[in-house]
C-alpha cells in the first residue's frame, strides 16, 4: 500500500500543478487514508440499513463507491481485493467475509451484527 502512495505522490509531482487532476488527488487522498496515516472523518448517523440479502450489500457498496467517486478497479487496490471479488459483493455473489469487511471499512462502512 505504501508503495502505491509512493508511487502516486511521485507521478503527482511530475506533473505541472495545473495537469493534477481532481481523480488524481482523490486518489493519493484515498491512499493516505487506507495506509492510516489520516484517518478519515466519520459519519455517525442514528439510521442503519437493514441488510436482509448479499443483494442489499451489494446495493449499498455500489451507493458508497459512486459517493466516494472510486472506480471498482480502485476499490480493489485500496482494499487489497481482486476486481472480481469487488465485482461478486456488488452483484450480492458469494464473497469471504474477510473481503466483505475489507471493502466496507475502505468505504468507510460499519457492519454491525446483532443477536
């Protein structure tokens, strides 16, 4: 992960201020984040989604990605999953847990189970 900041803030310096793109910035922000070297602010709302389905989940994974303007492809990167893993939780696929709760947390997601 580290390397991939590096290597972000490296290209970023290349290029003329003007040439930074906005995409490019969030990135390297995004980066930051995932590495906890910042964390990032959390939204604490009273209203929970009742996820009754992997199809819920993957509604809402989907909902997050595009507020947080991440490509499925950066996702994958920050969370350390594979673009199809990032691909099966949105279509509501089989996924491992581990990958669930990897994705969710880049997202900025809390999943909370209750008995």
């Amino acid at each position: 992960m580290e390397n991939r900041l590096l290597t972000k803030l490296a290209s970023a310096g290349e290029q003329s201020r003007e040439n930074v793109t906005r995409e490019t910035l969030q990135q390297i922000m995004d980066l930051v984040v995932a590495t906890g070297l910042v964390q990032e602010p959390e939204v604490v709302t009273n209203n929970a989604d009742e996820l009754n389905s992997s199809a819920d989940l993957g509604v809402l994974v989907v909902s997050r990605r595009k507020v947080k303007n991440l490509t499925q492809e950066a996702l994958s990167d920050l969370a350390s999953v594979s673009v199809g893993t990032v691909k099966n939780i949105e279509s509501g696929g089989n996924v491992r847990v581990e990958s669930i709760l990897r994705v969710t947390k880049v997202l900025g997601l809390r999943l909370l189970c209750q008995k």
